[in-house]
C-alpha cells in the first residue's frame, strides 16, 4: 500500500499488528478514528494506556482486576475448595456465563506451547500447587481448551498433582448442544460414545 | 457481558465502537495490548492521536496528506485538466493501484446520505466547482461507489456542471474480471448489454 502520509501509515501499521487485523482493515478503522472529534480519539487512545499502565491481576486467581482480590475470590458465597483451570480471563467469562459453576478459578495466563515459546515456567502453576499443597483444595477442574497445548497442560499438571489426595476432572467433551452427528469430527463422537452418560444424568441439567 | 475490571470494561468499550468490531473481537484485541510491552501501547496510542492531531488534507484534491500540496497533486508529468471524483483516501488507493489514470483526483470526503445527514455541503463539491469554474478542467470521471447515494452525488454534481464545456463521465459498471455470468445481478448484467463496448475497445487494455 502506498499510503499519502505519514502519520496515516504509522497508524495503519500499529492498527494491523493487532491479530486478524489486516491492512485494509486498519486503513478502515484509521479512517473511521480520522472523523471523530479530537476528545473522542484522546478518549480510546487514552483507556488502552491507562489499562496497560494500570492493570492489576488478583493475587489469588490472577484474574485481571482492580483490586488485590477480585469480586469472585472475595465472594464468601463461594466454594474455595473446588478451582476450575482456565487459560485467560475470556475463559473465566465464558464459564461464570453458563452460571454452573460455583467455586473459584486459577487463571494460569496461558497454556504450555512450545512452539510459541511458553514453557510451564511463565504460567502461574508454582502459585497453584502452593495452593494444592496448603490444603486449600479438594477438587480441581480443567477447563483448557481441546487443543494439543491444552491437553500438554493439562497432563504436566495433573502429574505435579498425582501426590495429593484431591479430585481431578477436566469439562466434558463431546457433541455440543444442537449439533447434528454427521457434521461431528470422529474424535470427538468417538470419546463422546466412549464417556457415555447414564440416561438419567444427562437429561438432569 | 461482566468485566472483572473497569479499566478493561473501558477499554473494550473503546475498541467497540469501531465499525466491525463487536464486544468479543475488542476483548481479544485489548488483550492482545495487555500482553504487550508497556513502550509497545504507548507507541501504538500515540500513532493515533498523532494522527488525528496531526492530520492535513492537500489544499488541492482534499486528500490526507503531510504537506500542503500532495505528491499526486505536485507531480508535474500528471494531467491536471482530468479530475477523477472519489469518495475518500481508500479509494484514491484503489486507482492508483490500476496504474491506469494519469490525471489529478478530486477527494469528496463522503456521498450525499440524507440517511445519515451529510449533505452537499459537508464534501468538497463548491471547491471542486471553484476549479471547473476556473477553467482547469476539461473532463470530470466519476469514481464514486455504485450505491443509491453515490448515484445522487453523482447526478447533484452532473446537474451543476450542465452548463460547463467539459466532459463528464463514469467509471464503466459491468461483469467483473473473472465472474460468471450466471452468479452476476440482472442490473448489472442488464447494464452490461446495454453499454456493451465495440470488441477492439474491450480487447485494448
């Protein structure tokens, strides 16, 4: 693209190192910036760097939040003995959505994945088996995603727990709600005919 | 959905507001931000309130640009007796890209939307009339989106040039390089026929 100015580029090309932004796209959200008033764009330019200057994680569940324990942790009304795993904050959202879930969650900031250069280390796994070790826990759910650096995750924890007497689950895996069989990958049939439910639990929730 | 936080609840909103992205796509863009350097946000804010502080538009053709007169307009070897009329930067870009037009543009900064309340005096139609009026012009091509809004503008600046000696003219709308006929819409099929060209014109370029 050869672009008339710039400054115009400059912000094309910050705008397209986001992901799934392309450069056409950036020029398009550029542009839509351009015809706002001044106040406007100091507004949006301004909350990205007061969130990145100021983003605090929970000391408990590393969750983002405001204060040193967020809302979720600090709720008494919650069971602090069952933590449900999860990767990001996007996670936490999608599970307290479904309103199922009444313990805590561990935010571990990520999943193993080598190819991309994160190892157990830059996730928060030390502060969960602190909390293990402590007695906190009774029960721990993953709830990574299904994918190879999931399950790799999943298994290097679950070997850091095999020393304690907890529970250890991971979320269900198998058709999803309204799915049509023929359109399912085999994998996920083929485990889901495997992990059969009883007819009387499946029809519960 | 139920942020953990106000700064991200802020933010995200902020990204939300751009045309295309929803609640879910501005909550992954932001943390993408937040896993970014501290210098790496500042720079990408800054990118954009520089540019919207900064912005000039060519005295000119009302393109953005850094200087006064843009390189389009200050290239001696461009025929500055063809105007082609654009609706904004983007497409300017786009014909450019052909490598086929050798004239000046003439950038309007929008179609008349009665829908969205831009009339005929918020774009750059007087100044555009001044350069008619002036006797710069000989020939006008009309660049504008084949939308019920750009054919008004179109037929509001057709009216007002009626009494000029220029020739005026639009872009060929037709069967797009590549395309089935089967798949094309009937008025630009229609169209098509309609304004069918001599074989020796289509085979030229």
């Amino acid at each position: 693209m050869n672009f008339s100015s710039k400054l115009l580029e400059k912000a094309v090309e910050e705008f397209s190192k986001l992901p799934g932004i392309g450069k056409k796209t950036a020029l398009r959200l550029v542009l839509n910036l351009l015809k706002r008033e001044k106040e406007d764009v100091r507004r949006f330019s301004n909350a990205i760097v007061d969130l990145r200057e100021g983003i605090q994680y929970c000391t408990k569940c590393h969750n983002i939040s405001d204060l040193e324990i967020c809302q979720l942790c600090a709720n008494p009304n919650r069971d602090d003995s069952v933590l449900c795993i999860v990767e990001d904050i996007r996670d936490v959202m999608a599970v307290e959505n479904t309103q199922q879930f009444k313990g805590l969650y561990h935010v571990l900031g990520g999943v193993i994945s080598p190819m991309e250069g994160v190892g157990p280390q830059h996730l928060s796994i030390d502060s969960l088996l602190r909390k293990v070790d402590n007695g906190e826990v009774n029960e721990i759910i993953f709830a990574l995603s299904s994918t190879m650096e999931g399950d790799t995750t999943n298994f290097y924890i679950f070997k850091k727990l095999k020393n304690y007497d907890i529970k250890v689950s991971t979320i269900a895996r198998g058709i999803a709600f309204g799915d049509e069989l023929e359109y399912a990958d085999e994998i996920t049939l083929g485990r889901s005919i495997v992990n059969r439910l009883p007819y009387e639990n499946a029809i519960k929730s």
